[in-house]
C-alpha cells in the first residue's frame, strides 16, 4: 500500500529512509547519521536494491537501481526524493 506523498518534507523523508536502512542493517534508525555514507555502514547491494523497491513501492516512484550508490547519504538520497517527488506532483 502506497504512502501519501503530498507533503513530504527532506526531513520526513530523512527519517523514513533512516528507518527503512536501520531495519536492513539490524540498527536502531538513531544511529543512521544522515550524512555518513551508507556504504560505511555495510549497505550491500541486496539490501540497496531492497531499499530501491521500497521506495517504488511505498512513494510510487520508478528509480535506478543505482539510486542507493547515486546518492550516497541518507540526506543526499532523502534530497533527490523530496526533488522526484515534487516534480511528480508538478507533472500530474
């Protein structure tokens, strides 16, 4: 089931993604820092690609596979998702 995207703010959706990585990573979301690379915490390809079909699924966004590595931080990935999705709203 898709989330409501209208509105998300870069903050939302830093801890949306901080949530969604911890859970991969067996973390707690607190001790995701948005701005360490999240190959420095082990993000392997698999749980990239995982994390890649979440945001599909839950914002209805089609993304590169490649997104994870593209944007590296959790605030640089939660930043190009705030920009998709506004552009999105824009375009329907």
């Amino acid at each position: 089931m898709a989330v409501p995207t209208t509105g998300r703010t870069a903050d939302e959706l830093t801890a949306w993604l901080s949530d969604r990585i911890a859970l991969y990573l067996k973390r707690r979301s607190e001790e995701i820092d948005p701005v360490v690379p999240l190959a420095e915490y082990g993000l392997d390809s698999v749980a990239a690609l995982s994390l890649c079909g979440d945001i599909e699924e839950d914002f209805d966004l089609v993304l590169e596979p490649t997104v994870a590595w593209d944007y590296p931080t959790v605030q640089a990935l939660a930043a190009h998702l705030a920009e998709s999705l506004a552009t999105e709203a824009a375009a329907s």
